[in-house]
C-alpha cells in the first residue's frame, strides 16, 4: 500500500470519524469500513498484514462526509424505516377527569382526618379530630359547610341524604342535619338532630341497620342498636374481648358483622325474632380488626393490623389473605 506510519495514523483517525458521524444518524458502519479501520490500525501499529490478511480492500475510496450522511446517499445509508402513524389519543374517562383536577379548597383545622363517607351524589362528608363535620361539594370541589361539635368524631354513617350518624368521644351517637340549604347555619344548635346516650366508652364504629335504626360499637366492647323515632337503645350485643372498630350491614334482613380489637370478626342476627343471636365466630387476622366492608349479601371485605385484607364469603369459613 505504500503508506507510512503517520498516514496511517492520520487514515485511521479520519475512519473513526466517519463511523462516528454515520452512528451519530443510527447508521452502523458496513463491514467493508469496520475492515478497511480494521486493517489501517494494524499498519499504523507496524503489524505486518499481507500474508495474514491479504490483499487489503480499498481504503482509499473516500469515506461518506457528513453532508452525504445527512442528505441520503444510497450507498452510504440504508433505507429510513417509515415512522408509525401516532395512535389517536384516547377519550378521557371521567375517573382520569377527576384525578386531574384540583385539589378540595378547605381543609380541617388540626389533627387527623377520622372518616369519609359520601352523603349524596355530589356530597361528601369528613370528620376529624377538630371536632367537625365538613361537607364538600364534589363538583365544585370546594367546602359548602361545616359542623361544629364539642368532642372529636370518631366515625360517620349515612342515614338518608340529609341526616348523619357521628360516633363521638363523649360516649355518644348524634344525629346531624346535613342539608347543603344556603340558608341553614353551620352552628352545632341548628344541625344536631339527636343525642343517644348510653354507651361508657368513646364511639368509634356506628352503621345504619334499617329505616330508624342505627348501631353504635365502642370502648366499652359492647354494640347498641337505637331506635331512632324513641331514641333508646333497644339491643345490646355482648361478647366482645375488645374494642369494636368496626361495624357492617352483612345482608338487609339485619345481620351485622363486628370487628373487633381482639381479632375476631362476628355475625349476629340483630333484627326480628332472633334478633341478639351470635350465628358465627370468624378468625379476622393475627392482629385487631380495623375495618369491615359488605361486597353483597354473601361477601363481607375485613381489613386488619397485620396488614392483610380477607374477603369472606358464605361458605367459606376461612378465606385466603390478599
């Protein structure tokens, strides 16, 4: 080839540029150019290449510039594939709507926020440990009014679409008007219905059982049914090691499931002839029983300490852990 030492060092560089360049566009280099940078290293080296190698192939062809990468030369480059027609973007749901807005304006003064329960269509109610009831506007995504008690609420339950259950730190149950009339004052005086006194511990469960009816779970480990149109109590459901923390309409012909501190979950006939009557003992976890949800007439959800949800269904008495 006749090349010296500084020319091939110089060849080489200028290959490795060339390369580089087409890579710079996604080209790989063909094996024709990884050969011929290939074979200009080793005779930059000293290395003695004809009786190995062969005859070298032509390194002399000037390598494609840039410019020639770039306007899409056939021999330089290959072929671009066609880009993808871009999918149509997908119509936005109404639950993707919702999580992309705002969030809520207000928010309760101190402490934690205890329990959520949705009022109405466009209504949702929170409790905390301020000692009030807000309730918000879902669409406007704003606070519409506030309720003042005297002692933290530890729970809500939904009575109708104007009237709600708190379970309160005053051993109490208290009925709330909820109505979102502008005309109606936010004060403690004109939203308390109704006071159901009668438990020794603090209320942290209650759940609506029937038209006028209402259960109360506490510290006291005893669950109260009140007829609210008299305001006593008209059944007390014994049994309990601990503090029940939840409460749960299993079907509507009054069966109630309690779950409670000392980790076991309770089925009990609270309306009717047989009303007071344990029907089953379930085994909720290793560790209290916080939480309790009804899926239908046959599956009840139970959230527990040891981090495990269970759904139970009637006929099986010991559901696999989720």
């Amino acid at each position: 080839m006749g090349m010296s030492t500084e020319e091939a060092q110089a060849e080489v560089e200028r290959l490795k540029t060339a390369i580089a360049e087409k890579r710079s566009f996604g080209i790989e280099p063909t094996p024709d150019e990884v050969q011929a940078l290939l074979y200009i290293q080793m005779v930059a080296a000293g290395v003695p290449t004809k009786d190995e190698l062969g005859p070298p192939p032509d390194s002399t062809a000037p390598s494609p510039r840039l410019s020639e990468l770039a306007g899409g030369s056939p021999a330089a480059q290959r072929e671009p594939e066609p880009e993808p027609e871009p999918e149509p973007e997908p119509e936005p749901d109404e639950a993707a709507e919702v999580e992309s807005r705002a969030p809520f304006e207000g928010k309760h003064l101190f402490g934690s926020l205890n329990d959520v329960v949705l009022v109405s269509a466009n209504v949702l109610a929170s409790c905390g440990d301020d000692k009030t009831i807000h309730l918000w506007d879902l669409e406007k995504r704003e606070k519409i009014a506030h309720i003042e008690n005297d002692r933290i609420i530890r729970k809500l339950a939904r009575i109708s679409d104007t009237v709600m259950a708190s379970g309160n730190a005053d051993n109490t149950v208290k009925l709330w008007n909820v109505s979102t009339a502008e005309d109606l004052k936010w004060s403690k005086r004109a939203r308390q219905l109704q006071v159901l006194s009668g438990h020794t511990g603090e209320v942290v469960s209650v759940c609506a059982v029937a038209e006028n009816i209402v259960a109360s779970g506490s510290l006291d480990k005893l669950v109260k049914l009140w007829n609210l149109e008299s305001g006593e109590s008209t059944l007390t459901l014994e049994g309990h090691e601990d503090v029940i923390n939840a409460l749960a309409l299993v079907s509507d012909d009054g069966v109630l499931a309690t779950g409670c501190g000392d980790t076991r979950i309770r089925i009990w006939q609270v309306l009717g002839e047989f009303a007071g009557t344990l029907l089953r003992t379930l085994d909720g976890g290793a560790l209290p029983v916080l939480s309790l949800c009804r899926l239908s007439d046959t599956q009840l959800v139970s959230g527990s300490t040891d981090m495990t949800a269970r759904v139970w269904c009637g006929n099986s008495p010991t559901p696999p852990a989720l």
